[in-house]
C-alpha cells in the first residue's frame, strides 16, 4: 500500500499496481485508463500528495512564502477541473495540509511545495503553464486532450529541485476513446510508456448496485458496456462510428473461394507535406501490398503506380482525383493505354443517391461498412502487414464518424480528422482501403463484361501502353 507518514489510504489492488509502476525508474509516463467506477480520479489526485510528502522529506523542505514550483494538474478545460478533479482532491486530502489560491490557480501544500492547477482552453494560462518547469504532472480525462496539448505538457518536464534532478513522471487518467493515448500507450508500446487498466470490479468503494446500475444502462449497446464495465479500449465504439473494429477482425477471420481473382491498385496521393501518398495492391477485397510514400512529386508517383500496375497485370488503378489528385488520374490514363483501366472517385462530388448522402464520400463509406456488415470482405493485412502499418490502418479505417444533416448523412472530412483531438494526421491509409473495397465490385463487374468478348479482350490487352513501349 503507498502511503506516508502523514497519511494513509486504503487503495484498490489495481491503483496499488499503478502507483508501484509509476514507481518504477523506467517509467516516464503512465496512462491508468478504463472502465467507469475504476476510481481514476481519486487516484491521481492521492499520488500528487504523496509524492509532494516524498519531495518535501528528500529535500527537507521548510515552510516559506515561496515555496519551490513542482507540478501540475489539469484537464482539457479549467472549469471542468475545478468542478470535478479539484472537488476529489478536496475529498481526498486532509484539510490541514493544503490551500488553495484560486486567483493564482495554486495549490500548497504545507507552505512547502506548490502546484499549478488549469486547463488549456485560456491563453492566460496557457502562458503560465508553459513558463512552469515541472516534475510531476497528472492530468485527468486525458482523452479530451490532442497531441499538440500532450506536446505542451511534455515540453514542460525540465524541472530540478534545489538544482538537483527528481524522477520526472507524468499521470495520464483517462476513459476508452480512440485517439493518441491508444496509439501511444496500447498500440505501439513505447517504451517507458505503461498502461494499467482500471476495472469497477476492483473498486470496493463503489455501491453495491453500480455494476448492475450499468448492465441495465448499457445492455443494449454491448460495445459501450465492455468499454465502462471492462474497461476494453479494444471494444470502443463511438455511437456515430461507421466501421467497428470486431467486423474487420471478422473480415481478417473470413476466407472465400473464388475462382476469378481481380487484381488492382488503389492509390490516394498525398495533399500536403505531413500527409502520406498511400498505394494499396487489391486482390478482390484483400489488400495483398503496399506502397507508402510521403509527398513525392505526382510525375514520380505516377510513374511508380503505372510500373508497379505493368508488373502485377493489374486491370485497373483506383485514384481519388479530389483536389490534387485530378492531374494525377488525367497523366495515368495517358501512361496506361490498354493496358489498364483508370478510374477516379472524387469524394466531393454528388453522391449517386443524393436523398441519402451528402456527397460521395459518404456514400463510399457507408457501401464499405454495409459490405463488412454483410460479411462481403475478407482479409489478410493482419498477418502480413508490420504490426504499427496493420494498428495504423485499423484506428484511421475506426475513428471516421458521421452526423446527419438534414436528412443526408455526412461524413466529417479529413481536415476535421487530422485536428490534434482527433487523429492528429489524414486518413490516407483508410481512405486508400476504403476506395479499394468500393471500387471492387465495380470493377469485376465490368471484368466480366469484357471477357464475353475474348478475342477483342486478347487484342486490347495485348498492346502495352506507350510509355511501356
């Protein structure tokens, strides 16, 4: 149990395992997330205080008018902190060992250490916060933050005390959402990067009825449950996402056996210079390769998309001929001749039913998640594709949302995806794949036309383009 001299608490066997992995010298950041009820809060705010009791009696630190700065806590918006995470901690720790200067946003403790408290929704203190060097940082309900607020906290972990350096950590509690802390903390495993689950089940303070109170909230929405109740950050599923994460597992599971394979590249080019040029090889609905670029000149990429079509006999290339992307479908179908077909999809154009979708996007992605729902795809990235390329593609393909307006469904755009609390980067792989799947059909059905004719078929794919020549 951690406690000190001056206090002591009954923790739950799971917040003891993320106070003794914080503990840990490898241990930089830890990210304690989960389910309702884990008592996440209650433990961020018992881990400040002790760690300011362990500070104060290293260093000895006597009560002064100024005492030495050395922390922060926070959450993405300052009222929120101060109704709900300030109102714990003053549950929490005894009355006589702090103060609180709201005009300043500081907490005392003993007249011998200090903390700032706030969020990053003010430029006040914004400013104040990154003039702060700090040691100990925790920050409840981080899923709220984007990357460039966890960069700004990050910045701030220079402090030393008394000119000497301190285990410089930082507390990140937060409920399942998909985002940054996922991709950081349970995706790629970054090391010095631990992750503790909460569970409600491991909290004896909870009333008796709150896991059956759950049950009967969320009984109908078994995603929702399995993220409050077991805290899976696997299971999540917003209420507007249009692909779910347990049908491409069951895609991955699914095998077909089809006589006529349909072999084409999709490719979706990059817009700016963070964005990735992404170029999938499909066979049939199965992504089979890849080719990942950042911003490369569109004469290379073209040049690359048609050699790589040459080598494969692909019967087509699929390009999203939106923005950029339009020179780019115009100078292939130059390059390609006869040797294969090239199709654009331009997500900003009408949609084909337009009483139902607000633009073709939208109805891209809505064809795709009715052909996972329909058990119309298979595939195999999952065993093929490096572990960050597979994790990348499956959070970018699970994090697209939808809302209505009006009567049409839209689909947020990749601008609105690659802002800090979202994705923090453009789609491109799930875009790319998406395009794949929608275009598949499409493309074997005009295959099979073609073949009705064999010997005008033979000639046409007989002549290589020019370029090839």
């Amino acid at each position: 149990m951690p406690t000190s001299k001056k206090i002591k608490w009954m923790f739950t066997r799971r917040q003891s395992l993320a106070y003794r992995t914080l503990k840990l010298p490898e241990t930089e950041e830890e990210c304690y997330g989960g389910a309702k009820g884990g008592g996440k809060s209650v433990f961020g705010t018992r881990w400040i205080l002790l760690e300011a009791d362990e500070i104060i009696e290293r260093f000895q630190l006597k009560p002064t008018d100024t005492p030495p700065l050395v922390g922060f806590l926070g959450r993405k918006r300052a009222v929120d902190f101060t109704k709900t995470t300030l109102e714990t901690l003053k549950r929490e720790w005894p009355r006589d060992r702090y103060r609180i200067k709201e005009q300043a946003r500081e907490i005392i403790v003993d007249d011998r250490v200090k903390f700032f408290y706030g969020g990053f929704d003010d430029t006040e203190s914004i400013n104040k916060f990154n003039s702060g060097e700090y040691v100990i940082v925790f920050i409840d309900q981080a899923e709220e933050l984007g990357r460039d607020d966890a960069g700004m906290i990050r910045g701030t972990m220079r402090g030393k005390i008394q000119g000497e350096d301190w285990p410089r950590k930082i507390l990140w509690t937060a409920n399942p959402r998909r985002g940054w802390l996922k991709e950081e903390f349970i995706d790629r495993k970054i090391p010095g990067y631990r992750f503790i689950q909460a569970l409600p089940s491991d909290n004896p303070f909870l009333p008796k009825d709150y896991i059956k109170k759950l049950k009967m909230a969320f009984g109908h929405r078994p995603e929702l449950l399995a993220a409050y109740l077991d805290g899976s950050w696997e299971a999540f599923e917003e209420p507007n996402q249009i692909l779910y994460e347990r049908l491409i597992k069951e895609a991955c599971n699914r095998r077909f056996m089809q006589r006529k394979k349909v072999t084409f590249i999709v490719c979706d080019p990059a817009r700016f210079g963070d964005d990735e040029s992404v170029v999938y090889l499909f066979e049939n609905t199965d992504i089979i390769d890849q080719k990942i670029f950042g911003k490369i000149p569109d004469d290379r990429l073209n040049l690359e998309i048609h050699k790589w079509a040459l080598e494969v006999g692909a019967v087509a290339v699929v390009i999203d001929e939106g923005g950029l992307g339009g020179p780019i479908v115009d100078w292939q179908r130059r390059l390609a001749g006869d040797a294969y077909r090239v199709m654009g999809i331009n997500s900003a154009q009408k949609a084909d039913d337009e009483e139902l979708y607000h633009n073709k996007r939208a109805e891209v992605w809505f064809a795709c998640s009715k052909m996972f729902q329909e058990g119309e795809i298979a595939l195999s990235t999952n065993r093929w594709m490096g572990e960050d390329d597979w994790r990348c593609l499956v959070n970018e393909l699970c994090i697209v949302l939808y809302e209505f307006r009006g009567k049409r469904i839209l689909v947020e755009s990749k601008d609105d995806i690659k802002k800090p609390d979202r994705l923090g980067h453009s789609p491109n792989r799930a875009d790319t794949a998406v395009m794949g799947w929608y275009a598949y059909p499409r493309i074997a059905r005009r295959k099979q036309k073609i073949k009705k004719k064999p010997s005008e078929y033979n000639k046409r794919m007989r002549r290589q383009s020019a370029w090839a020549s």
